[in-house]
C-alpha cells in the first residue's frame, strides 16, 4: 500500500491542524450504498428460528394460488411454506406484549367478519397410493409424510398443531382435538388458512377471492 504523506507547508505557508482537516474532509472514504439486497425491515417481522422475514400485511388480494407465485417471483419474494408460517405465528404469539404483533395475530386468527384468508406454499399430488407434496412453486417434491388425512370440522387443536406438527407443517394423525378446522389434503389441491379458525389442504389452486392474500417472504442477507 503507497504511504500518504501529508507536507506541513503550502505556498511557504505552515499549515495548521485545523487546514489539513479541511483538506482530508474533502476526501472521504466511499460508502457502499448499495442497498438492493436489504429488504425494507420496517414492513417486515424477523423470524430467528427459520432466519426469514415475513411480512406484516398480506399482498396480492384476488389472485388464485397460481397467479400469486408468479407475481412474488417477479419481486424477488415467495410464500411462505406451512412450517415457516406456524413458526410465524409462535414467533409473534411468543411476544405478547408486543402491541403490533398482538393486531397480525387478531387478522391472522380472530373469528369476525369480514373473512380473511391468506395463502401457503404446498401443493399436493397423489400418483399411485402414494401423496407427494410440493414448494418453492412445485420444484421442491417430497413424499407426504404421515399426517391427518380426514377432514376435523370442527376440529384440531391449534396449540398442539403449533407444538407437535409433522415436518411438513400438518398435523399429525393424534393431533388433539379443538376447534380449528381441518381439511386434509387432496389430489391436486393446496392450502390456505383462514381467520375463521381453518387450515384447509384442500383449496383449488385457481380459487381466487379478495379474501385471499399472501405474506411476502424474504431470506436474511
């Protein structure tokens, strides 16, 4: 590295502390402000357990599962999968003395009018006798693990599910009973969760509603 020395004298003149201040304030250091990778924070909640951020309000009302995919890929953001949204909901019902988390948790679960439905990423599939489900907009494939498959109306019991869940997000075949309901997962469906106490698996992808929006997801950089 080329040493910068800095001369005490300029134009026969002796120069103060306070003059080579000036100078070197003329040239500071650059600063990176590049900032195209950082998501605006203030819309969003961290989630330390799953290293993402979710968003506080949902997006994209009135497009069907499908639809809502190919409009987060275009913003560099994607939906959350059911496991990162339960760990979600326990991040947030884990700071009740947070006043703004305490609202997302009353939109996300309180049973009252009008309806509000957000979407999930997961798409099941049946080939043969054996369930597969699908993320990341059906790239990821994996087979369905051991999970309630009939429907609850009413229904399971939510603290359980938020407990105990399969690795997939579901509930699992001994899940206790409660008064979310619960619609297994069918061929060709996917899921929503809705405000009137519903986690349903099985919603047509095409559906679409003002109801239905989803929560921007976003990777910690």
């Amino acid at each position: 590295m080329t040493k910068i020395t800095i001369p005490n004298q300029m134009f026969g003149k002796k120069l103060g502390e306070d003059l080579i201040e000036k100078v070197l304030s003329k040239n500071p250091q650059p600063v990176n402000t590049n900032t195209s990778n950082q998501p605006d924070i203030k819309d969003y909640i961290y989630v330390p357990s799953i290293n993402l951020y979710i968003s506080k309000e949902k997006i994209l009302h009135n497009n069907d599962w499908n639809d809502t995919h190919k409009k987060l890929k275009d913003q560099g953001l994607r939906m959350p999968t059911i496991p990162e949204f339960l760990e979600f909901i326990k991040h947030i019902k884990s700071n009740p003395n947070n006043q703004e988390y305490g609202l997302i948790i009353k939109e996300i679960l309180e049973v009252r009018s009008p309806w509000r439905s957000e979407w999930l990423d997961a798409y099941f599939e049946q080939e043969n006798n054996q369930f597969y489900i699908y993320t990341n907009n059906k790239t990821i494939k994996q087979p369905l693990e051991s999970c309630l498959m009939e429907d609850k109306t009413p229904g399971i019991d939510f603290s359980d599910l938020l407990d105990n869940p399969t690795k997939q997000g579901l509930p699992k075949s001994n899940v206790k009973d409660g008064n979310l309901y619960y619609w297994h997962p069918r061929n060709g469906t996917v899921v929503g969760f809705s405000a009137w106490a519903v986690l349903d698996c099985s919603r047509d992808p095409q559906f679409s509603s003002s109801a239905f929006g989803v929560r921007r997801t976003k990777i910690k950089v």
